[in-house]
C-alpha cells in the first residue's frame, strides 16, 4: 500500500506541474539588439527614432500572439517627448493590458491622461490588479483548484474517511476556482476585444445613427477609453461608460483605434 | 355591465398614463441649458450665486468645482422641479454654485460641460468683477443676460417680486384666516457663508381638510437654502383653534453682506372650505336634512406664506484672514491619517485630511499642503459623511494623492483655516506630517539605503525571481529594459487553458477509476468472482467427504441454490436436501460422518445436475 501511496503522490505532482506549465506562456524572448538601441536612442533625447524602431519591433512575428508591455510602455514614452499624447495614452493603456501591475506605466498613464483632461480610473478592479497580476490569480487558483479536487478524489476512496482533510480539500477546491474567476474577472484583458481609445486628434461627434448628417449627440475627448457597441462598415456604436454620465452614438471607426488590434504592432 | 365598467376604466387609465408617458418623453427631449450670476459685482469679502439651469431634464452631470482663476467656484446644491400639465410634463434642474473670491479684479468665469439627457452642453462664458471698495449697490442681473432669458429658480426672484417683499403678509388666526405660516429664524445677524438654522411652520385649521400642492417656494437672492427634508406634522392648540402644523427645517447662509428681506415662504395647498348653498335651500330643513352641516363644499387653492425673514449679514473680516482660508466657516477640528504608509516604489501613497465639526460643509475649499518638498501632489476627492439630516454636522475626508520625488520618511503636513462666527476669528489648524516609507520610482536600494530609510522599507528590495521592473522600476520617464512576452487573451480564453482543464478532468475521472478498482481488489473482487470463489469451496468441501452428514447436506444445499438452474428437478432436489438436513440437524445422527453409499450417490446427483450447470 505504501508503494501505491508513493506512486499516487508521484502522479499527482506530476500531473500539477503539467496542467501549470501548459498555462505558462510567458517566456523570455531574449533581449533583441533593436530593442536595447531604441532604448539609448531613447534615453539620449532622439525619441523620433526609439519610435520608429519600437513600431519596427512590433511587427516581429512573436509578436503576433503575444505582447510586451515593456515595449509598449517604451513605445508610450517615446510617443510622449514627440508631443503625442493620445497615441502615448493607447500604448499605456496596451502596457497595462499586459501586465496591470507594472507600476510605471499606472503612473505614466495617469499624468498622461491628466494632460488630456481625462479621469484615470480608480475603481476595484484596478486596486486588484496593482496587488496581484491577474494571470497568476488565475493560474495558481486552478492549480490549487485542481489539488483539491485531486485529493478530494482519494479520501473518497480512502477506507477510514478523515472529516478534516476531505473539508480542506473541499476548500481548496473553492478558494482555488474561485480565485481563478476572480482573476478572470478582473483580467483587463477579458474586454479588451470591444475596447478601443479615441485616437484621431480632434474630438469626434457622436451621432444618433451611422451617418455624417446624423444628430449630433456629443462629443468624445481624445484619449477616451470606449466600448465598442456595434459595427456598421466604417462607423462603430460606441460608450463612453456605464455610468449616469455615459455618452452613447456612432463614430467614424478611423476616430479610434481598438485597444486589441489584429495588427497590433503597426497601430 | 360592472365588469365592462372596470375594463373600461381600466383601458382609459392604461391609454391616459401611455399618452402622459409619451408626451414626458417627447418634452424630455428639448433640453436647454442656461446659467446665471446672482451679482456681477462684488466687493472682497462677499459672495456671489452662479446658478446653472438645465431645463428638459431631471438630472444633469454637472462639475463638482469650475475652474477660475482668482475665484473658487463650488456645487453647493440642488434643486428640481417637475410640472404635469394637461399630460405634458416638465421638468428642470437648478444647480447652484458659491463664488467666492480669492482677489480682487476683473474675472472671466468659463463654461462648464454638463450632461444632460446624454448630451453634451457647454454654458456661455460670464464676466464677474470682485472690487477692493465696500460692496455698492448693483442691479442683480446686469452683466448676466442669460439670467433674463430663463433663470428663475426658487431663491431668485421674479419680476414684481420686490412689491410682494415690500409688504409683508402675515396671516394671523385672529384674523380670521383658516391657514397661515411663521417662520422663526433663532440668528438674525450672521456672517456671510455662515449657516443657521431656519423653522417655517404652517397652521392650518384642523376642521376642514388641506391638501398640499406643490413644493415649499423658500429663498431669494442672496442666500442658500439647503433642501427641505420631509416636514413633521403635529397638532396644537392656538386661540381656541386646533391646527395641524406642518414644520419645515431646514439651514440657510447668507453669500453677501448687508440688509437682507428674505422673502416669505410659500406652498400652495387646497382647503376644503364649507360654501353659501344655492337659492332656495338656505333654509334650516335643509340644514337639518344634511346633519347640521353647511352642506356645500368649495375646493379653495391658497398659497400660505409666512412673513418676510429680515437678516443682518456681516461681511467675513479682511483682517487676519489667513492664506489657507478657503470659504469654510463654523467650527471644526482636523485629524489626517495616511491610508497606506508603506507604498511600493514610485507608487502613490494616499494622505486623509478628516476634517469634522459643525459648518458649511459644501462651500469648504480643502486644506492646503505644508512640508510638502519632495512630493508631487494632486488636487485631492472629497466624501462627506454627514451625521445629521441637514448635512450640517460631520465630517469631510480630502484625500490626496502624493507621488515622491525623492526617499520621503514622513508625509507632508496639513493647514486648514476657517471662521469661527461666535468668536469672530479666524481659527487656522495644522495636522503635523506623518511617519511613512515612500520612495520615487528611479530610487534603487541602494540610494534609498544612503537616506537610511532602507531598513524601514522591505517592499524596496526586490525578492529572488520577481519581475524586476515592479521593484525597482527604472527613473521616471526612463525606458525599461528586458522584455516578457505575454498573451493578449486571459487563460480562460485561450485553448492551452481549455485542454489542460479537460486534461485535469479526465486525469480525475481516470483516478477515481483506479482507486475503484483498487477497493474492489481488496475486498475480494466483484461479485461473480467471489461467487465463482464460494462455489469452488463448496465443491471442495463435498468431493472432500471429511466432514459430518449435518455440514455435508448444508454444503449440498448452497450448492445445489447457487448452481442449478431452475427446474422441477432442482426443485425436487432441493426439497429432498432439505428434509434430509433437517432431519439430521434436528434428529440424530448429524454429527457423525455420512456413510460412503449415500455420500457416492449423492455426489452423483449433484455431479449430473451441476455439469449441466457449470
């Protein structure tokens, strides 16, 4: 019986660490030499150039899937000293979609906004992220999540059922999944597909239906997070929000560039 | 027919209220927004009313501050008014706004953005002069045409409105009114801004039955009015007369200095009064027919009004009047707290000014930063949480953001002034800086540890295998090195996350099934196994013949049940078995050993019989 205890132990970490490293996308892509040079470019004053070199890095093919909120924040700096804001606003807002908790890009992204006279958003969502990144809420409360249910799954079958263990299992199994919907919940990234920042540098009108005659119903400032409603050929039904103050109407979609874009590099 | 009655009924209500509904929407749809200063000029030391109307709707977002330079501009209140008639309603919001100047000369209040109905509109700009002189006489609309096009909301009069103010009416019951009103006002002289409190009381003869209309109309250039609460009815007894009495309570405080008749307050009620009865039933047969009473009623609309409040307002004293002091006047305490003392590098740390007491909370500009070197500070939010119903006690919590732009040990202190009425000073407050661990986001451990606050801060040094671009982010504004590539979808949306969770659940599924096994194994197997098992004993035991006659006719018989397939002849058999066992468990002979012949023949039997079987 113990050789089968051992065997059992055995089977269960190594079914653990599996299912985490199948969830583990994050990996090291070495540190490009483009890269490393826009970076003194940039910090030697020619932000034209650290510019055009990150939008260069952008449309490497591992960028295709995957992200770095380090380039994006370096992308949004360098769109700072070259005086645009609104583009500056969107690749921090792109940072922090990677990863929420890296803190120069909140800070950057909040005197950005304060530039373009927009609120930055303080609500619980974001407390969460600064604490924790949501991926790892999501990933270590599966994997804990799947213990639970593993151990539970053998004091079921244990002859001399143990009250104590089978209620932590039980816990775990809670606590586990729960923080794994919690993560999800908060995970920016989860909206982000419907999500878009107002790019074009005037503000544009919103109309009451997708026509230049339309009635006017307000304006949104540049640099506005929206969602995206509905899409009608090159007019989107965009929010401003959900709150009494929100603004709704049709847009131009060239007004605006989506937060997640097929092409994200070349936005 | 009385059901037809009530379908009827019903079908002219549900047409009715559907016509009401469609007509407020229609009418919601024409929004206009207005505004309009109650002076546009002003002596130092005074304030003025910005009113802005937003008509066509119920509700409006609108700024909490406008923005002006020399002038501090705040939401003091609200107030809304909804009119339905002949199914068309309309509605309208006042927002009412205290100026109050922080220097002298010639200002341009701009336009404020406010959101109406889900449209954007921005009101017009207003010119607004603050003079060094005492305050002069000055027509309360000049310079403010918009106020003429449609600003008219409780607290500004109309025109004629002097006439009314200049003869006061005050309905007495020895008058003999049925209905009149009082207003008592315990502070006649006060400061500008300073609150107090205000009772208006109506009486109305509890005889005949009053319904009230409308809102109560309180107010007039010049002052705020905080809302009315719902009013407290009681009963009491005046000259004979018992009433029922409607008790408003409310605050008010007054934006500019001088001799002020606040205007009486109105509510438009309707009183049920006893009326003249027609020719040729005046007569007392009639009388008596109708129980004594009058017997005709007349619906009376009455607009009850107390008489005119006269106040004394002192302008708020030039001298000694601190830097920091901006608008509050009452009495108050201060208390701060830092809400997280211990923020990562670069990340803001949160300081509280709690400021409680007694006062004008809403035209309370809030504290101003002392010590506040090395830190970069944004204009902080502010909550009220009042603990009474007039909002007139509690306390008022500014939070400010800090950023630190270098190692910080302490946060910066705080300086609030304000105006004591009872005193008639200027009170200023001071709340010392506070211990916390606070850090820019360029600082490296080791600079932090040539402040000596590194021993204080164990989030400044980063712990094996974290990102290192968290805890020691790069100097601002500098760009960050190292490059972790993430996925633009959470792990729930991705497909790796999906198969791996199908993987888990089958992984489950396949150990339960194991452990199951397992189990099974160590009770002896399935239930044919341990049958098959039983049947190999039993055979064993037979065939063996070293047993008693009693045991070998019990083994006999399990085996005869457990193999043979049912027939008569089993039947037989078994019958057979049976009455031999008993007979030897109950008889004699039981325990010896069954003789050879009848051990062989039975074995013959069962053999035969069990062949078949197996």
């Amino acid at each position: 019986m113990k050789r089968h205890t051992l065997q059992l132990s055995s089977f269960l970490f190594l079914l653990t660490i599996t299912f985490a490293s199948s969830l583990v996308v994050s990996l090291h892509a070495g540190l490009p030499e483009d890269f490393a040079s826009a970076n003194a470019n940039l910090a030697s004053g020619h932000a034209d150039k650290a510019l055009s070199t990150y939008k260069t890095l952008l449309t490497y093919p591992e960028f295709k899937t995957s992200g770095s909120a380090e380039i994006w924040y370096n992308r949004g700096l360098a769109e700072m000293q070259t005086s645009d804001a609104v583009a500056a606003s969107l690749s921090f807002r792109r940072a922090l979609l990677l990863d929420p908790s890296l803190a120069p890009a909140r800070i950057e992204l909040s005197k950005t906004l304060g530039l373009l006279g927009i609120p930055v958003p303080t609500g619980w969502r974001e407390r969460t992220m600064q604490s924790i990144h949501p991926e790892t809420m999501i990933v270590t409360g599966a994997v804990i999540g799947w213990i639970g249910a593993l151990l539970l799954v053998v004091l079921l079958f244990q002859s001399s059922r143990r009250k104590g263990l089978i209620i932590l299992s039980l816990l775990l199994i809670l606590f586990g999944h729960g923080a794994s919907v919690m993560g999800t919940l908060v995970d920016p990234r989860r909206t982000a597909r419907n999500s878009a920042v107002i790019t074009a540098k005037t503000a544009p009108t919103l109309r009451a239906t997708p026509a230049d005659s339309a009635t006017e119903s307000g304006t949104v400032e540049p640099g506005t997070l929206i969602s995206i409603l509905s899409r009608n050929g090159a007019w989107w039904y965009v929010s401003t929000g959900s709150g009494p103050g929100a603004l709704q109407g049709w847009i131009p979609s060239n007004a605006a560039t989506p937060l997640l874009s097929s092409s994200k590099g070349s936005s | 027919m009385k059901p037809f009655r009530n379908i009827s009924r019903t079908a002219v209500t549900l047409l009715l209220l559907t016509e009401a509904l469609v007509s407020a929407r229609l009418n919601a749809a024409d929004v206009s927004v207005s505004s309009g200063l109650s002076r546009a000029q002003i002596s130092q030391g005074e304030m003025a009313e910005l009113q802005i109307k937003v008509s066509g709707a119920q509700q409006a977002d609108v700024p909490q501050q406008i923005q002006a330079d020399g002038l501090q501009i705040r939401l003091t209140g609200q107030s809304t008014q909804v009119q339905m008639v002949n199914f068309k309603v309309s509605s309208s919001v006042v927002y009412s706004y205290i100026v109050m100047p922080l220097r002298t000369g010639s200002f341009i209040i701009p336009g404020a953005s406010i959101t109406a109905d889900g449209r954007q509109f921005r009101t017009p700009e207003l010119s607004f002069k603050v003079d060094d002189a005492k305050a002069q006489p000055v027509d309360p609309y000049a310079g403010s045409p918009q106020s003429a096009q449609g600003i008219q909301p409780p607290g500004i009069p109309m025109p004629g409105f002097q006439q009314q103010r200049a003869r006061p009416l005050q309905q007495r019951p020895d008058e003999g009114r049925f209905v009149f009103g009082e207003i008592n006002c315990p502070k006649k002289t006060l400061f500008a801004g300073e609150m107090t409190p205000v009772e208006i009381r109506y009486y109305f003869d509890a005889r005949y039955p009053v319904q009230v209309r409308g809102r109560l109309d309180f107010g007039c250039e010049g002052i705020l009015v905080e809302r009315f609460p719902d009013p407290k009815q009681t009963r009491e007894d005046r000259d004979g007369i018992t009433y029922n009495v409607l008790t408003f309570h409310s605050l008010l405080s007054a934006v500019k200095p001088g001799s002020l008749d606040v205007a009486p307050a109105k509510l438009d009620c309707e009183i049920e009064m006893p009326g003249a009865l027609p020719p040729g039933f005046d007569d007392p047969v009639f009388r008596q027919l109708m129980g004594g009473q009058a017997g005709v009623s007349q619906q009376k609309q009455v607009t009850v009004k107390t008489s005119v409040l006269h106040l004394e307002v002192l302008p708020l004293p030039k001298e000694g009047r601190p830097e920091s002091f901006a608008g509050a006047v009452g009495q108050f305490d201060i208390d701060s707290i830092v809400s997280n003392p211990h923020p990562a590098a670069g990340d803001p740390a949160n300081l509280v000014v709690k400021i409680g007491g007694r006062g004008n909370f809403k035209g309370m500009g809030a504290p101003v930063l002392t010590h506040a070197e090395g830190w970069r500070s944004y204009p902080p939010s502010d909550k009220f949480d009042s603990s009474d119903e007039l909002s007139y006690t509690g306390v008022k919590s500014f939070d400010f953001t800090l950023i630190a732009q270098q190692p910080q040990t302490e946060s910066p202190g705080c300086e609030f002034s304000y105006f004591d009425p009872t005193t008639a000073k200027y009170v200023t407050l001071t709340s010392k800086p506070l211990p916390l661990v606070a850090s820019p986001g360029g600082a490296s451990p080791a600079v932090v540890g040539d402040t000596g606050a590194a021993a204080l801060s164990p989030t400044l040094v980063p712990s094996p295998g974290q990102n290192p671009n968290k805890n020691v982010p790069p100097k601002e504004g500098q760009p960050l090195s190292g490059i972790n590539l993430r996925s633009w979808t959470t792990p729930m949306q991705r497909s790796e996350f999906l198969i791996a969770t199908l993987a888990m659940l089958i992984a489950t599924a396949a150990l339960a099934g194991i452990l199951a096994y397992w189990k099974i194994q160590s009770q002896g197997g399935t239930l044919a196994s341990r049958r098959r098992k039983h049947i190999a004993e039993l055979r064993s035991l037979l065939t063996g013949g070293t047993i008693d006659a009693g045991s070998f006719y019990e083994a006999a018989l399990d085996y005869a049940e457990l193999v043979l397939p049912a027939s008569d002849k089993r039947d037989a058999l078994i019958s057979g078995l049976t009455e031999r066992r008993d007979l030897l468990k109950y008889g004699s002979g039981g325990s010896l050993p069954l003789p050879t012949i009848e051990h062989r023949k039975l074995l013959e039997s069962l053999d035969l019989t069990t062949t078949k079987a197996l």
